[in-house]
C-alpha cells in the first residue's frame, strides 16, 4: 500500500475495450447480426412450429442448436448496447442504440415464443423420453428448466402481447432510474488542507464511498448530502418503484405465482419453503447484529453509533488507500494462491482491458460483471476510489468474471446460473483476498481492522440482503393493500426493517429513511438481495472445505464454476459433497461468523 491521501487520479484508471464485442457504435455489423439473428428466428418457427412432438432426438438437438445460436447472436449486439450505456449514460445515442436493439431482441423472442410453450404442452412421457435420450444430454438441464415454468405460461398471443408491451414497462423505467442517478450531483463539505471547508460537487458512488471514511464529519456531511440529493428526487424516484411494484404484481397475478417473490425463487431454482428458511435462519441469529456494533462502536470511541458510522474503518498504523496497480497485484495473487489456473484468467481481465474502473459523469454507479456470450468474454464494471472496500469489490466481481468465463463452455443457454449459486465463485474471492490481507497483516491492531472490515461486509451481505428482502416483501404488501405509496410511507417502512435488525446498537436517523431510493436491486431484480445471503454462506462453507481438503477441492470447485447453469443447484454443489439441502448447513456459516466477532473481541481486549 502507498501513502497517498487523495483519491485514486481517474487517468490512471482503465476503461474498459469493447471492441471483442463491436468496434464502435456505428459497426456495420451490429446490424448485420440483428438481422441474421431476426431472420434465422423466422426460419426457426416456420421449420418447427407445430412439430416438435414428431421430432427425433437428433433432430431436436440440432433445433435446439439453431435456438441457441442465433439466440446468441442477437444477445451479444443487446450487451454491447448496455455496457454502453452503464459507462456512459448521458449520451443520448447510448440509450437510442439500448433501445433499438432491445426491440429488436423483442421482436426475435416474439419469433421463438411458440418452441418454450409447445415443449411444454407436450405429453410427460415424450418429455420424459426425450431427457433421457443421450444425443440430448448436453440440453438435459435447459429441457428440465424449461418445464417448470409450464404452470404459470399463458397463451402464446398472450405471451407475445406481454413482450411487445413489456419494451415500455420494467426495461423502460429501469433505464430511467440509472439515468435519473447516474446524472446526479451531490455538494458535499469537505474539510481543506489548511482551514475551513470547501464544497466538492460528487457522484453518488463518490459520496457513498466518503461513508467509509476515518473523518466523522466527512461521513456526517456526505450522508446529508446524499439525502438532500435523494430528497430533491424522491417524487420521481417513488413514482418508478409504485409503477414497477405494480406491473410485477399484475404479471404474477396473471400467472398464478402464489405470493411476490415465488417467481424470482423458480428463476434461482429454489423453493419458496427453501427461501424461507434462509431467511429465518439468518432471522435467529439476529442476536449478532448488535454485538458485532456495540463492540465496532466500543473500538471507535462512540457513545452513539449512528447510521452514517457503520462503516467507519478502525483507525490502523497503516495507510489503507490501494492505488490501482496496487489492487490488480494483490488481487492476483490473492487467486494465484488458491490455483494458478484462476490468477492466469485474472490477469486477462486486466491486461486485456475486459475492466472499467474510472469514476465519471454518466457512469452507473456500483459493481457488476457482465458475462455477454460464449463466444466473447466477461466484462467488469467497477467504480475504483482505492479503498479497501474497493479492493473487496474488485476481487468479489473478478470472482464473478472467473466464474462466466469458466462457464462458457456449456454453451449460451446453460452458461449463466441462476442467482442462488451466482455468488459462489465472487464471495469466494473475496475470502481469498481477506485471508492475504490478515496474513499480511504488520500488528494486532491492524488484523482487527481487517476482521471489522470484513464483518462491516458479511454483515452487509448476509444481514442487511436478508432484511432487504424482508422490506421489499412489505413494500408490495403495502401497495396492494394501500395503492400507490409514498415517499413518507416507504421510508418509515425502511427504517423499520433496519431498527429490527439494528436491535437498537445502531441509531438511524430520519436522513436514513430515504436511502432506499438509490437501490437498484429494487429496479433492476426485484428479491435478488436473499441470493446475496445465499451465495455467502454457501461460499463460506466451500472456502472452508477448499483449506482441508486442498488440491481434490480445487478440481472439483473448477468443475463446479465450469458447469455454470447446467444442473441444478443442489446437484451442482453435491458435486463438493456439500448437502444445501441440510437443515444445519446455514447455520454452520453463522458459526463461522460467530468465531470471527468472537476473534475480534480477543483481539480488541489485548491491544
């Protein structure tokens, strides 16, 4: 680490080249693929519509090989559109080009409606025939997936209406809210190098990143301002989510999903009763919430721990501002310890330019990594201000890209995994990161800096998803039995769901009922934020198994991130012989979670 104290310069930071995809904007080839893709979909329907029962496996296979082709070629010019538009929404082109070419993905889905409802409306012993057949093992899984959507499908008209009418719903309002955010400012009062104060106008990625800083008064001013902020567009921001609240409530009534968030659950692969259970397991270890902050508040000197000083680090003898380079090394090797195999595609990511890191106007805030197709590569976005927090962030979505480029191999229907098992390979990461940095650690003070910090993230990963999706269910309960909301009532209904899982160790103020507004995870997929949970606690489990098991792991985890979305979740996982079907196996990672407060209150005592 280096012993800066401004932020990262935004020169020395990456973008990321797109050109694996397209050249530019204007390639002709874009819409040359579009239409490849439109007209081998229309060839599709009329060589197997109404056919499908007649086939032979083989000829089933090579329509399902058609399918997926020409599938993936349209999805490779939609994902060009949109990694555009999330580096730079404030050009009007970048939202026109997402806008056509999601119509025109439309239109080829409206094409291929017919293969999804006919295969199941077909006979449960052909069905039963035809996954059996080993010329069709490679499409097992996708076959077995698409039958359990048969309960809830409506007709194919109906279907079709609901796609061309879905272009000005969810897409539509989703594209607003990133805009609406993205072009944000934020005045901020920051303190200068001498006297007084000097007011920077930030992003709101920049001034959630001044949360984390040592400054009380730093943080103080910059959740003000991130609340009036928030506050100056809450009309706008609370009529979207009433709006999209809403249309999926009138879907799911449509299709006979039993309560709100059933349908994210079959997506996952999970069962509501499943769900559940996490949710009340993790609902039972509720007790420590409120340990873990009266002892960070006890460590910080508060006599009152307020919402704006969760994530205050610990005060270290070390500098903890990463530049870039610094991360990409650390980070590397961080993988490079677990297998050589991961670092290597690691390092692609960085040497190729498959990252953007930069902090602009335009720009979506947070972190993903975006899988794109088999043929191409991953691609993450990141916001990088050289924080630790960072440095976690850019392992966990490495994780991720590792994870998509594994993947690749089963080819584009089966290559993405449903959320349930997403976050295996990026919490994974970030494990692999903390414990190097705990190694690496020079004192007693600076290891219990790290432990905090990495509970500061387990906590907001496990915790705060849980209660997140407890809000979110709330939230439609409230709209359907009140109507349309408002800002008033949504931010009692969030400061709610946070004091119950506070325990009252964490004053929030009446600022902090507006931070709901800025979630995307609300916008964009409606209950992800279990899967968070999800995906932690499974990992946490398998990192374990990877430190006693060792090599015999490490070819077993690879299969498992190579397989992708080609089997079950359950069957995935059984692969590393773990049962995530035990009722005990949430509980055990909340064991883990245990020791290390318990590590951290040792450590607090002898320092």
């Amino acid at each position: 680490m280096n012993n800066q104290t401004s932020t990262v310069e935004v020169e020395a930071l990456p973008s990321w080249d797109l050109n694996d995809l397209y050249k530019a904007i204007d390639d002709p080839q874009i819409e040359k693929d579009i239409k490849i893709s439109f007209e081998r979909a229309i060839k599709f329907k009329e060589s197997y519509k109404d056919k499908l029962k007649n086939l032979s496996a083989e000829e089933l296979y090579i329509a399902i090989k058609e399918l997926e082709t020409l599938e993936e070629i349209a999805t490779k010019a939609v994902y060009y559109a949109h990694l555009l538009h999330a580096a730079d929404s404030s050009k009007p082109e970048h939202g026109a080009l997402m806008s056509r070419l999601s119509e025109k993905a439309s239109e080829i889905e409206q094409e291929l409606t017919f293969f999804g409802l006919e295969w199941n409306s077909l006979d449960e012993k052909l069905v039963e025939d035809f996954v059996k057949n080993p010329k069709l093992n490679e499409y097992k899984h996708y076959l077995k997936s698409l039958r359990k959507y048969k309960p809830y499908q409506l007709s194919e008209k109906e279907e079709i209406l609901l796609q061309k009418v879905d272009l000005t719903n969810r897409p539509a309002w989703t594209r607003l809210f990133d805009e609406v955010i993205s072009r944000m400012k934020f005045k901020v009062k920051l303190p200068k190098d001498g006297e007084g104060y000097e007011e920077k106008e930030m992003t709101e990625e920049e001034v959630l990143s001044l949360l984390y800083s040592s400054n009380r008064e730093i943080r103080k001013n910059a959740a003000e301002s991130l609340t009036l902020g928030l506050r100056q567009h809450a009309p706008l921001l609370t009529y979207v989510f009433n709006i999209l609240v809403q249309e999926h409530s009138i879907e799911n009534k449509l299709r006979g999903y039993s309560n709100p968030i059933s349908s994210r659950n079959l997506s996952n692969e999970i069962e509501d009763e499943a769900v559940e259970a996490l949710m009340k397991a993790t609902e039972s270890k509720i007790a420590l919430v409120p340990r873990f902050y009266k002892l960070k508040a006890q460590l910080l000197g508060l006599e009152e721990m307020l919402d704006y000083d969760r994530y205050a680090p610990l005060p270290t003898e070390e500098n903890s501002e990463w530049s870039w380079q610094e991360a990409q090394e650390f980070v590397i090797d961080s993988y490079k310890e677990f297998s050589p195999n991961f670092a290597k595609i690691v390092k692609e990511f960085f040497q190729k330019n498959w990252i953007d890191a930069a902090i602009r106007e335009g720009k979506r805030g947070g972190a993903f990594s975006a899988s794109t197709v088999p043929s191409v590569h991953p691609y993450i976005l990141v916001n990088f201000t050289g924080t630790s927090r960072d440095l976690s962030t850019l392992a966990h979505e490495l994780g991720h890209g590792i994870h998509q480029y594994l993947s690749r191999g089963v080819g584009h229907l089966q290559s993405d995994t449903p959320l349930t098992t997403a976050e295996t390979a990026s919490v994974f990461g970030e494990m692999l990161t903390f414990d190097r940095l705990v190694e690496n650690a020079k004192s007693k003070r600076e290891k219990l800096a790290l432990i905090v910090t990495k509970l500061d993230e387990i906590f907001a990963t496990v915790y705060r998803q849980v209660y997140m999706t407890r809000f979110e269910q709330k939230l439609h309960e409230l709209r359907q039995e009140k109507g349309e909301f408002t800002t008033e009532q949504v931010n009692q209904l969030w400061l709610s769901s946070n004091k119950d899982m506070f325990g009252g160790s964490v004053t929030l103020t009446d600022n902090y009922g507006f931070w709901w507004l800025y979630i995307t995870h609300f916008i964009h997929s409606p209950f992800y934020c279990y899967a968070y949970a999800f995906g932690l606690l499974l990992s946490i489990t398998l990192y374990n198994e990877s430190k006693n098991r060792g090599d015999e792991f490490k070819d077993k985890y690879t299969q498992i991130l190579s397989l992708g979305g080609s089997m079950n979740p359950s069957e995935l996982i059984k692969i590393a012989d773990v049962d995530i079907n035990d009722p005990n196996f949430w509980l055990n990672g909340f064991k883990l979670i245990e020791s290390m407060i318990e590590q951290a209150e040792k450590l607090a005592k002898e320092i």
